[in-house]
C-alpha cells in the first residue's frame, strides 16, 4: 500500500514520499503531511532488543513507502555508522528520576544530526526514483548549526553539492572553526559581510529566481532545499521516540502500555512534531511538553490559543530556539483544524498579512495534549548548575530549558508519570555558557579553553568533534558582500557566463 503525502494548503497536492522529500516545500506553499498515518506493529518487547538501525528501519519503511526496504536499508547504514560516537546512536540516560534521550553523538554533536545524516540517501535515493538526472545543489543560509550539520551529512555524496552562507561575524568562534575546516570535494563554504537575515533573503532570492532555475537546468543542475519543513527530516526524528521508549522497556523503567511525558526544547517545531507523530503511531505518550526559551511565542500559543509573532526578538543561550516562526507548526494546525486546508491556508495568510492568528474554540480542544512553558535566560543558568551539583549531569542551555520546564509541569500537575527529556545538544557545543552557569561567573577566556575548562570540571571527555577542530586545517576562505552571493553561487557552479 502507497502511503501518499498531501499539502497543508491544498489536499489535492498529493505526492509519493520520495517526490515529498525531493519538493522540501509543496509549491502551493504548504507542507506535506501524511494522508493517514500508516499502521506500524510496535511489538515493543522484540522493538528492546533492536539496534537502532533496525527500529529505523522498521519505522521508516511505514512512512516511506515508495521506496524499497533494501534502498532503506542502505539509506540507514549509510547514515547511522561511526559518524556516531555512541553505538547506540541516541544512547538513554537516567539522570535523577528522569530519562535524557541524547541526540547529539553525530557529526555536529547536536540533534540535527539525527536528520540531516540521513537526509542527503533519501534525497539521492529519491531522484533516482523520480528520474531526476540532475545533480542536486543543496544552498542553505546558517546562524552557525544548521549549514553545519547539513554540510556533514552531504559531505561527498554522490551526485550532490552543498553551499552554505554565515554571517562572517555573528557565529561563535567553535561554529566558525567547525564550518571551515569542513571535508569533502562537494562542499563549499562562503562567509558574508552581513547578518543571517541578509544571508536568507538572498537564498530565498535565488531559489525564486527563475531565469537562474533555468539555467542550472541547462546545465543539469537543480536547487533543492535541507530545511526542517522536509519529511526526510521529520520521519527519521519518529525514529528515536520509537526507540526511546523501547529502551525504557528494556531498562524495566516502564511496564508495556505505560505512557510517558516526553518534554522537548523547541524552535522550529520539527523535533515536538515528530513526537507527536510517534504517539499517533502507538508510542505511549501522556503529555507532550513544548519547552521555549525567552522566545517563548510557542508558550502563549498553547496557553492562549493565539500566535503572535509580533514581539521583541532576543538572543540567547540557546540560539538554536530563537524563533519567532515557528514553520512546523502548520502541521499541527491541519491537525487541529480537521485536516482542512482552507482553515489551514487562511490561518498561515493572516498569520503572513497581521503577525497574528487565533484559534477557534475548537481547536483549542486539541491543545490539551500539550503543556507549554518556558526558561528565561537566569533560569536556564540556574538548571544547569542544579542539575550538575544534583546528578552530576552537564546539560547544554537547550536540554536546561527543557528540563526547567519539566520542572514547572510537575508542580504545575502533580503528574509523576516517567519522563523523557530530548536532550539535543552536548554541553561541549555551547561551552562558555556552560562553564558560566557552574562557576556562576562571567568566564573571559576563549571558547577552546572553555572547552578544557569544561573537562576538568565535569569530567565528560571531549566529543572528537572538537578536540579535532583546533588541528583540522582550514579548507574554506571566501568572504562575500550580501549582494555578490548570487554571483558566487554561479561561479562555484561553474555557470557564471549564463547569468
Ligand atoms: C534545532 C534545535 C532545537 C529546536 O528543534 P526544532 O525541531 O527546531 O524545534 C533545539 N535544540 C537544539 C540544540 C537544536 O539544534
């Protein structure tokens, strides 16, 4: 049985998983959400003795129908090999009473790693299938996580290039190092002389711009998107909530049936989501709790049933939640709505017209299955250290705000069922904030003697992906004005004549 995918602003759209995954965004301007969610058995007693390997397959072969189990199979070898530190991939902790599913053992030691290793077989495997013959040009703008973690996973693959632009001066020093010094023959890195907004508005440009669409095509080259709206991203994230909870299993930490709370630190929306879709799938999930930062446009959305991003922005500890637009959402508005298009589409033209939408009473209804709450900057300093002297345990800022929000839930409810907290970055990648919430002082020295800093006081040996980064050798070195991108873009790809 097909399983299709279908727009949010427009249900007739309705296209195979692998045309999905090669759209990224439906051209009506929707996102792709399953027609039904599809039926997988999740036997968890034989689901605790798998690897993670095997549980993605299993899940994956549910969503992806379109494409065979043994394209999935090396999809998943491919991408869940010792890129990883932990065998386990995304290795359960018990800290406390609660259980840290730890995303962060790939390449960029943070949770997009669990995707984006994944992202580029899909897509390759899918233009094969779709009979695209040409190379795939992967452009993305980056405020220093997002480019890197998609330049690792498509580092040397076939038929694929990757061009990431950063704002020359508004990354961190380790997310600059890590950007340069990036391998593979296909990958290029270009620094600008402006913000991230001006690197994004120029990405946005181009893949709008149809003259260059033109001309890439000529030359057997097409733009396609990484970003998080892409369900080669999400159903691999279904992934570890499936695997999560057989581990619980396994450790005897739950009885068969018994449904947990999963708390997520949420940006975009993509991570909460795929939970979402695991428990649509069978995984017992009791609430699902969406934790924000001070940007906590999320927060009042689930409290008051009203979006409304017109607010102050603010930089953070945890940068990778500073949004105010939270993309994924639309998917769960369809839910909400009924799976209505027309509300759906309204609701994102208003929300584009005014900076603000309303629920219905109605869908407010479906709210009740969230909790949300969020950390303010003092907060999320304060957990880091109650956590350390507590446990023992180093959290990131962004697995902190989470965790500060569990907190609130549980004086809030009362609730004590078993919890799962996503914890989606290593401490080793956010150093200075780190050391400053335990030594609750401001730390002066760089980022790399933080790092070591960091060692001596927790004891956590450093992930290979920075103890390596002061060695590695610089390999990118282009600097560019916001305005000459394009041009660089068509010189890397050899058609700067045409255009
Ligand atoms: C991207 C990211 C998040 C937010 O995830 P969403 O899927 O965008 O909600 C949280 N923490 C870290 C470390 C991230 O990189």
């Amino acid at each position: 049985m097909t399983l299709f995918y279908r727009s949010t602003r427009d249900k007739n759209n309705q296209v195979t998983a692998s045309q999905a995954i090669l759209q990224g965004l439906a051209a009506d301007g929707g996102l792709y959400v399953p027609s039904e969610m599809p039926e997988v058995v999740l036997d968890f007693a034989s689901l605790a003795k798998m690897t993670y390997q095997e549980v993605a397959l299993l899940v994956m072969k549910a969503f992806l129908t379109d494409f065979t189990e043994q394209e999935l199979h090396s999809c998943i070898a491919a991408a869940y090999d010792d890129k990883f530190s932990d065998k386990q991939i995304a290795p359960l902790k018990k800290v406390g009473s609660d259980y840290y599913l730890e995303l962060f053992h790939g390449a960029t030691i943070a949770f997009k790693d669990m995707a984006l290793s994944i992202l580029p077989h899909l897509m390759t495997t899918a233009a094969k299938k779709n009979q695209v013959n040409r190379d795939i040009v992967i452009l993305t703008a980056t405020s220093g996580d997002t480019g890197k973690a998609a330049m690792a996973g498509f580092a040397d693959v076939p038929g694929t290039k990757i061009i990431v632009f950063y704002p020359k001066s508004g990354v961190s020093q380790i997310q600059e190092r890590q950007m340069l010094t990036q391998t593979g023959e296909n990958t290029y890195v270009v620094g600008i002389t402006g913000n991230f907004d001006d690197a994004q508005t120029n990405v946005k440009r181009m893949f709008n711009n149809i003259a260059l669409r033109e001309k890439l095509h000529a030359n057997g080259i097409q733009f396609s998107s990484a970003n998080s709206i892409n369900i080669g991203r999400l159903v691999p994230q279904i992934v570890y909530y499936v695997y999560a909870y057989a581990q619980l299993i396994a450790k005897q930490a739950v009885q068969q049936g018994e449904a947990i709370n999963v708390c997520v630190p949420t940006g975009n929306f993509g991570n909460i989501l795929a939970a979402y879709y695991a428990r649509k799938i069978g995984v017992p999930i009791g609430k699902l709790i969406c934790a924000s930062n001070k940007n906590n446009v999320l927060t009042d959305f689930f409290n008051r049933g009203v979006y409304d991003r017109r607010r102050q922005f603010f930089v953070t500890s945890s940068p990778s939640m500073d949004i105010l637009v939270s993309s994924n959402l639309e998917r769960l508005l369809f839910e909400l709505s009924g799976e209505s298009d027309q509300v759906t589409s309204a609701l994102m033209a208003q929300l584009a017209e005014t900076g603000e939408y309303q629920l219905t009473d109605e869908m407010k209804q479906g709210l009740q299955l969230f909790y949300a709450n969020y950390a303010t900057e003092e907060e999320t300093a304060a957990e880091i250290s109650r956590l350390f002297e507590a446990t023992g345990y180093v959290a990131d800022p962004h697995t902190a705000v989470a965790a500060k929000v569990l907190a609130d839930y549980r004086n809030d409810t009362g609730d004590k069922r078993v919890s799962l907290i996503a914890a989606t970055a290593s401490p080793y990648k956010f150093p200075r904030a780190v050391v400053e919430a335990i030594q609750k002082k401001t730390a002066t020295a760089d980022d790399f003697t933080l790092v070591d800093t960091l060692q001596d006081i927790s004891g956590v040996p450093i992930p290979d992906a920075v103890s390596s980064l002061e060695k590695a050798a610089i390999r990118h070195d282009t600097v560019v004005a916001p305005e000459e991108m394009e041009q660089t873009v068509a010189t890397i790809l050899g058609v700067a004549d045409e255009v």
